[in-house]
C-alpha cells in the first residue's frame, strides 16, 4: 500500500491548500469566493485529519472530519442566507462596500 | 498507490488554484466541486471509505449545488484583477511559502505524536516519529512498514461499523451537539430569508415567498383600471 | 494602693468625662437641653468624686506614699519588644493635685456653663467638647508612657482648638482656633522630637552576671540601650544621658518649647489673648486652669532630666519670668475685660514656669493650685459681668456695676486681692517662689528683683481692672441696666471665691512657721530616686525679708492702682506725656508688636513662596497630567486606524498572526527537541 515518504506531502499539500484559501480570502472581494475558499480551508483540513487517522490507525480523525462537514454545510447555509439578504437590500456584493465594523 | 495519490495530489494542488484565481465565479465553483472530488478519491485510498461517501454527498451534492444556485441566482459581476502590489497579496504568498515549509518540515523531522488510541488493536502505535524510526533503518521499530490495512480488529470490522461506534460512544456528545448546531442552522436560514415589512427595496427576481411567486404566474400583474375594463381581463384569464 | 485599685480608679477617671463627652455628643442633639446638662455636669461630678478617693487613698496611705504605676492595657509591641506602648497610668501625689483641680475646678465650671449657654443652640456640642476636654487632660496628667502622655497633649490642643472656634459663625473665632492649634503643633514637634531623642539615647546599666549572679568587674560593661516609653523607666534611667551634656540639654529645650507653646509663654505667646474669643467657661477652665498650665506641668514631671540640664532649666526660668513681665506690662493697656485676665494669666504662668526652672517644684505647683482658684474666679465673674451688659466686654463700657451686682463685685475683689497678692492666695503662693528666686537659679537676685517688680503690675492691673469695671460711675445705658447673674452661675464663683480666701491660709506659707501642707504632699515626688537635686529654701532670715519686700511692693502696685482707676485723685496721662515715657502705653497697647513682627517673619514669606510655587508649579502639573490623558488619546487613535471595517483587513491580521506563530512554534520545538 501507502508508504510513509507520502505522508509529508500529503501534509504540504493539506498546508498548501489551506494558505491557498487564506491567499483567496485576503484577496478576493467577491463574498462568494470568499465563501468558496473559506470552504477550501476546511477541506484542507479534512485532508490532514483523514490522513492523520490512516496514518495513525485511529479512526478518531475521521470522526473529526465528519464533523467538520457538519458543520462546513451549516455554515454554508446560513452564510449564503445573509449574503441572499444583503443582496437583496440592494446592497453591492463586495466585501470591501459591506464596512459597517468600522471605527 | 504511491503515484497515485502523487498525481491525486497535483490535481488536487492545481484545481485549489482553480477556485482562487478564476475571474468567474462560477469557474471558482466549479474548480471547488472538482476539488472535492478529488479530495473525496484520496479519502477513499487513504481507507476513509465512509468519508468518501459522505463527501460525496453532503460536500460535492448539497453544498456545492447550494453555491452553484446562488451564484446563479445572484449573477454576481465579475471583479478585476488583484494589483500585485497589494500587501494583502504579498502576505498571503508568504503565508503559502511559510506554512507549507513548516509544516512540511516538521512533518519530516521526527516531531512526535501523541495519540490516544482506541481500537482495540494491540499493536495500536503511540508516539510514532514519521521518518526517523525508518530513516535509521531500525526493523522491528516500526510495528507498521507499510501503510496498509494493518490486520486488526479496524480493518476486519469495516470503515462504517468503526466510525459508528466512535460516534455513538465516545463521541456522543459532539454528535448530539453538532446536531443542534444544524437544527440551529436550519432556523438561521429560515428566518434569514422570511419576508419582511414593506418599504425595503427588492429585487424583483428573488420572490419574498413561494407563495407570491405563485401568485404571480396565476394571475399576471394588472394595472389599476375602473370595472369597465375588467371585463375583457377576466375573460383573458378564463 | 495596689495597682488594679490604681489602674481601675484611673480608668474610671478617664472613663467618665469620655462617656459624658460621647453622650453629650450623640444623644444631645436628640434629647435635648436637659439631658445634656444633667450628663455633661453629672460626668464631671463622678470624676470628681473617683478624684477624691483616689486622693483619700494617696493621703492615708503610709508615710511616703509611693508612686504607683498600673497598666490599663497593652496597646502597641512592635520590634520583639523594642517598641512598647502601653496606657500606663501612674498615680502620685502630683498627679493627683493635677486631677483634684481638673476635674474639680472643672466640675464647678461645667455647673457655670449650664447658665451661661442657657440660651445658646449648641449646648449639646458644648458640653461634648468640654468633657472631651476634660477627659485628654486627664490622659495627660495621668500618663505614664510617652506616647500617651503626647496623644494626651495633642487631644488637649484639639479640644482647645474646637473651643475656641465653637462659635464657628464668627471668622475671628475660627481665625483665633487656627492661630492656637497652630502655633501649639510647633510644640507639638517639639515633644516628639524630645521624646525620639530620649528613646534613642536612653540606656540601662547592664549588670554582669555570672550564673545567674551580679558579679563585680574590674571595668563596669557599657550600658545598653534601653528603648523603653515608660516614664518611670525613663526617669530611673534619666543619668545615662549626662549631667550638663548636649543632649539632654537639647532635649530639655525641645521640652520647654513644648511647655512654651502650651503655656503661652514667650515665643510661643500670641495665640492666648486671641483665644478670648472662645465662650467664657472655656476661657476660665482651659485658658487659665488647666490646658494652660499643662506646660507647668510637663517640666515638673520631667523634672529628673530638668535637673540635669541646668543651662535648659535656666534658660526656662528666664523665659518665665521675662514673659511675666511682658504680659503685667501689656495688660495695663488692654480694654477687653477678657484680654486682661489673658495677660494676667500669662504673667501668672510665667511665675510658674520660672519656679520649676530655677528647681522649686512643689512651689511652682503651689502658685498652679492657688492661681486655679483665683484664675477660674476671675473669668467666671468676668462671665457675669459680660452676661449682664449684653455681651459687652469693652471697660471702657462699663462702670459702677458693684452696686448692681453686689456678689460678683465682692467676689471679683477677693480674686483681685489674691491675684494682686495681698491677704489671699498669692500672697502665699507668689512670695513662696520668689523666695526661692532669692538663693536659686542663674543670676539669683536678678530674677527676683524682677519678680518683684512683676508683683507692683500685677497690682496695677489687677485693681485697674476692678476699679474700672465695678468702680464708678456707668459709662453706657448697658452698664446702667446690669442686674446679678442668675444663681446657677453665682454659686460656682461664691464657692471659688471662698477657696481663694481660704486656701492659701489653710495650705502653704512662705516663711518658715505656719503649714507647709503643699511641700509635704509633693516633696517625696521631687526628690524620689533618679532626680536631682531640687531648689534650696531660702533661711529663716532672708526668707522673711524677701517675703515682705515682695508684699510690699505688691501693696504698692494696688495703691497706685486705687488712686488711679477708683478714687480717681490721680491721672497718670500727664506722667506718661513726657517723652521717654509716651511710647509705653503705646507698646502696651499693641501687645509689643508680636503680632505684626510674626506676620512679617513668618506669614509673608510662607505666603509669598505659596503663590510663587503656585503660579510656577501649576501650569507643569497641569500640563503634566494632561499629557498623560493626551498621549492616551493619541495612542488609543493611532491603534483605531487598524479597525477598518473591512474583513480582508481583518484576515490579513490573522493570516499574519497564524504564520508567525506557526513559525515560532515550529522553531521552539525544534531548539527544544
């Protein structure tokens, strides 16, 4: 099967597309993909969870996973819902427009 | 299986891409639905068969066809390109370039592991230093060289079986909690998107409510004329 | 007496007036004139009354009744012991003199009050003052540690403070109260200095032993410190700070300040006469029997270290009987009834402070008792006599009033007779300690020549005093209306009078026949173990001759001053045209000038370097504190400008956190790995 040599990259590339989704989150001004890569983020995560638990013969991190999808897809709902709202106000879907936090 | 979790991971690698720098929104959804994919194949290599399902599923069906409808409803504009001088540009490549070279280095060089392991299994591994044992060349160190199936109580009883008993045991608690948590959710969504008070400004192609939408298409919107001219209409309906 | 009978009678002592005092204090508003009387006066009467068993008790005990000292409890013991204050008090004979005319004089004055603030509203306060009063010098003459004996004397400069200012309304009784308290805090320093230059110093012989045994050494061991605040202790350890050294020269100095400041004598003067502002009982309890002659009493009781500090002791006597002389001088031209009786008493007490500087105790204490009498006479008859013309204290005002006020007027002559010093109480008391000024002190004849010269004003005053106010014909419609004091305040001045009378005849006389009660009551406390030598008694002879040249130069002062001011055959203004003599009664008048000279010395300057560090030193704190409140509001609008509301900004923030501390985090496990 698997040797070990392939759990480092299996860990970069978890690494990988975690920074990639923090990169699309800094620069992107779109919410939605914004959202998409807040998404990305998780799944990278998964993926080091579910490679941890092979690697470690513990299913514990495939149970963390499961729940991380959990609750990946709540949120998803409830983050489209707000965005349907601010579009529907009128307002631009920007998220630089969408600064009401400031001082 | 090596090579092919190498090349799973190159596409996975490039399609990430994909979904950050696309100009299109919905080529950034369709580059995460092939991400998922493609996570949910090395799910499956990596003997998380449950989960390749469930990403299947709930990842790939539900949340993804969620973003696709949005974005089709919404019909966002497509933004410029980010200036390369941005600082938050420069920070987030270095982020990439920092944290991939951490982790990846501290996943090579002996950082230990803890795990509180329980299966069953005797031959459970508690505090395995990825590389070190094998780099050293020492045999009997390593219970496990290779990454198989180890022939336990885990692989005989099946990926479904395991999890479930994880799940309904120890884990009972997050389980319950992570349900209240979509329960939450569900009214979040709900109440999000009721209809509200008049004097807001809508956007006609979202419908307050089915039912108005509904109403719509039965009887065609009409303008305010006396009775006289009723007539004609009602008989347009009929 | 045993020390639990001494320690409880001494605590009952102290207990009383303090009770009346809370009583009066916090019940009287509530429960009204009466009870505030009855509380206030009976409080006093009961101390009186422990006063008088404890004097029994010190009378018949066994020849050479010693001193006792009881501990009422262990306040403070601090330093493994170095540093032990506990209310020690000690009961002998001078301190029972002190408490019989505390609280008896007191008592008498406090059944005074009860007429004279009949119509005043805060008669609860009053009398809650006055027995607070009563209680703190009570503490201070009872004391027998160092550090009571000074709470004793701070609390007895507070009351007198807040009985001064009692008619608060008044801004020049508030001024006077301050400039009292004030110039009593100098004093004050000056025991608290003394007292840490005496714990210092003070050291006990050590005693070798040898197994438990005293044995004897070829040369003796140094003494170690003995870092005790018990007066007794003290006193029994007073020759290891030197005969004639400077440092009880200087802590004899520091001393008398103190006493200084307390007995309003010169330096420290000028706050008595301005003191009259106070009601009348106050004057006549506080600025003449008691608080006043708390000084007299302080070098008495310290009188083993007095009696090595010969420089500190005469330089006290000088300063006494100087003061003597200056107040007899200024009271001839003062035309405040009070303000004569003040410099009356200042000179008085200067008598009193030159005799226990020049070592004659008992005689000093003697002049304290008799002058108590005739002091407390004075005022509570010069108290009818302001009730009577309707709050009017100008002589100039009055006038013929012995016809209208026949028992004050007898009584005020008595006191006038003893305070000259003719036939009562002075007459004794007076030529008792001028006698020893004959033989004792630093220039011994000289001092008593002006002590006799002090008798001729003394005499002028006095009767100048009585002549214009009673003597006469009235000067105003208020004086013509005068009619007698109501009986509560007659009796306590008839029962003075009559003590004036008697007393000198029945206690003391200055030659060498007749009682000697006084000498023979104190002497054992002036010549116990630890003191030094006390003043000799002039012989038979000299004693006899000083004794009548004093009364006769007494005779003559009250001659001149009858001529003058009640038959008025004779006008001293053309006397005094001449021109040498036309600056005196100018002097006199203004009080020598002390105030203006002090005004000049001290308040200017003080006040002139206050509103230069005001108007230097208020812009830098000003412009201090507002820069700690500017560069917090800089600072807080300088990290304001990262909240900008827009997300990416705040992803970035933690984009940057996460990889920093991944990096640090990985860099550590590596070190520590």
């Amino acid at each position: 099967m698997l040797s070990q040599a392939i759990f480092p990259w299996i860990l970069l590339t978890a690494g990988f597309l975690f920074t990639l989704g923090a990169l699309g989150v800094l620069i992107r001004r779109n919410p939605l993909v914004v959202f998409m890569c807040i998404e990305l983020m998780l799944n990278a995560v998964n993926l080091a969870l579910v490679g941890y638990s092979s690697f470690l013969s513990s299913e514990e991190g495939q149970v963390f996973a499961f729940m991380v999808i959990v609750v990946a897809a709540a949120e998803v709902v409830v983050g489209l819902g707000l965005l349907t709202r601010v579009f529907s106000i009128g307002r631009e879907l920007d998220v630089d427009d969408l600064d009401e936090m400031k001082r | 299986m090596n090579a092919l979790m190498a090349a799973l991971l190159i596409l996975i690698a490039i399609s990430a891409l994909g979904v950050v720098f696309s100009p299109q929104t919905i080529y950034s959804a369709l580059s995460l639905v092939l991400t998922v994919g493609l996570l949910a194949a090395i799910f499956l290599v990596l003997n998380a068969q449950f989960l390749f399902a469930v990403q299947l599923i709930v990842y790939a069906g539900a949340v993804m066809v969620l973003f696709v409808f949005i974005i089709a409803l919404l019909d966002p504009a497509s933004e410029e390109r980010p200036r390369l001088a941005d600082p938050r540009l420069i920070l987030g490549v270095l982020a990439i370039a920092g944290i991939c070279t951490a982790v990846f280095i501290a996943a090579r060089n002996g950082i230990t592991y803890a795990t509180s392991c329980t299966t069953q299994a005797a031959s459970c591994m508690h505090g395995y230093t990825v590389g070190s044992l094998a780099a050293s060349g020492a045999a009997g160190a390593d219970p496990y060289n290779t990454f198989g199936f180890p022939q336990n109580g885990v692989d005989q009883a099946g990926n479904v079986q395991v999890l479930a008993n994880q799940l309904f045991h120890t884990y009972v608690l997050p389980f319950e909690i992570t349900s209240l948590l979509l329960l939450v959710a569900a009214i979040g969504a709900v109440y999000l998107t009721r209809r509200t008070r008049t004097g807001i400004r809508r956007d006609p192609r979202i419908p307050e409510s089915w039912s108005d939408d509904l109403m719509e298409r039965a009887e065609p919107p009409v303008p305010t004329v006396p009775a006289a001219a009723g007539a004609p209409v009602a008989e347009a309906r009929s | 007496m045993s020390t639990s009978t001494a320690a409880l009678l001494a605590g009952l002592v102290l207990l009383f007036p303090l009770a009346g005092s809370a009583l009066c204090g916090l019940l009287g508003p509530v429960l009204g004139r009466r009870f505030v009387n009855l509380a206030g006066t009976l409080s006093i009467g009961a101390a009186f009354a422990v006063t008088l068993v404890i004097f029994v008790e010190v009378l018949g005990a066994a020849s050479g009744h010693q001193a006792v000292t009881a501990t009422l409890w262990n306040w403070l013991n601090l330093g493994s012991g170095n540093l032990n204050v506990s209310v020690d008090v000690t009961i002998d004979q001078l301190s029972v003199l002190m408490l019989l005319v505390i609280t008896g004089v007191g008592l008498l004055i406090h059944v005074y009050s009860v007429g004279y603030m009949e119509h005043d509203e805060g008669v609860a306060r009053f009398f809650s003052y006055m027995n607070f009063f009563i209680f703190s010098m009570v503490l201070l003459v009872l004391a027998a540690d160092l550090v009571i004996l000074i709470i004793g004397w701070a609390a007895v400069a507070l009351s007198s403070y807040l009985l001064i200012g009692f008619w608060y309304e008044r801004e020049s009784a508030v001024l006077a109260a301050r400039k009292a308290f004030i110039t009593q805090v100098i004093g004050d320093v000056a025991l608290v200095i003394a007292a840490f230059l005496i714990f210092v110093n003070l050291k006990t012989p050590q005693i070798p032993t040898y197994h438990g045994a005293a044995i004897a050494i070829v040369a003796p061991l140094p003494a170690q410190h003995a870092y005790t605040l018990s007066l007794p202790q003290i006193f029994a350890n007073a020759g290891s700070l030197g005969t004639g050294t400077p440092l009880i020269t200087l802590i004899c100095i520091l001393l008398a300040v103190a006493a200084f400041a307390k007995s309003a004598q010169f330096p420290l003067h000028t706050w008595l006469p301005d003191a009259m502002e106070g009601p009348t009982p106050v004057s006549a309890l506080i600025h003449a029997a008691t608080m006043v002659t708390a000084g007299v009493y302080l070098i008495a009781r310290f009188h083993p270290l007095f009696d090595r500090a010969p420089i500190a002791a005469g330089m006290v006597a000088f300063v006494g009987m100087g003061t003597a002389l200056m107040a007899g001088f200024i009271a001839l031209s003062q035309v405040d009834i009070k303000r004569v009786i003040a410099y009356s008493t200042m000179s008085q007490i200067g008598l009193m402070i030159f005799a226990v500087g020049i070592g004659a105790y008992a005689a000093g204490m003697y002049q304290f008792l008799l002058h108590a009498f005739f002091k407390a006479l004075l005022f509570l008859a010069a108290g009818n006599v302001i009730h009577a013309v309707h709050d009017e204290q100008d002589i100039r005002e009055m006038g013929g009033l012995d016809s209208r006020m026949r028992v004050t007027a007898w009584s005020f002559l008595v006191g006038s007779l003893a305070l000259a010093g003719f036939l009562f109480a002075g007459m004794f008391s007076k030529e008792d300690l001028l006698g020893f000024g004959l033989i004792n002190g630093p220039g011994s004849p000289a001092l008593y020549i002006v002590g006799i010269a002090v008798n001729v004003l003394t005499g002028l005053y006095a009767f100048r005093l009585y002549g214009r106010v009673f003597r006469g014909e009235p000067n105003s419609d208020r004086a013509r209306e005068a009619h007698e004091a109501p009986s509560v305040m007659l009796w306590p001045v008839v029962i003075l009078a009559g003590l004036s009378a008697v007393a000198g005849w029945a206690l003391q006389w200055p030659v060498s026949f007749g009682p000697h009660l006084i000498n023979d009551f104190l002497n054992p406390v002036f010549t116990s173990a630890g003191s030094g030598p006390i003043a000799k008694e002039p012989g038979t002879g000299l004693g006899l001759i000083g004794f009548f040249i004093g009364l006769i130069c007494s005779l003559i002062g009250i001659g001149i001053a009858i001529r003058i001011w009640v038959r008025r055959d004779l006008d001293p203004s053309r006397a005094l045209a001449r021109p040498g003599l036309r600056l005196l009664p100018r002097l006199s008048f203004h009080k020598l000038y002390f105030d203006e000279l002090y005004d000049l010395m001290l308040v200017r300057p003080t006040r002139a370097v206050a509103r230069g560090l005001r108007r230097a030193g208020d812009p830098v704190m000003d412009s201090w504190i507002k820069g700690l409140s500017d560069v917090a509001t800089d600072f807080s609008a300088a990290f304001r400008t990262a909240q900008t509301g827009m997300i990416r900004d705040y992803a970035s923030y933690m984009v940057l956190f996460v990889l920093i501390f991944t990096i640090a985090v990985m860099v550590a496990a590596g070190i520590a790995k």
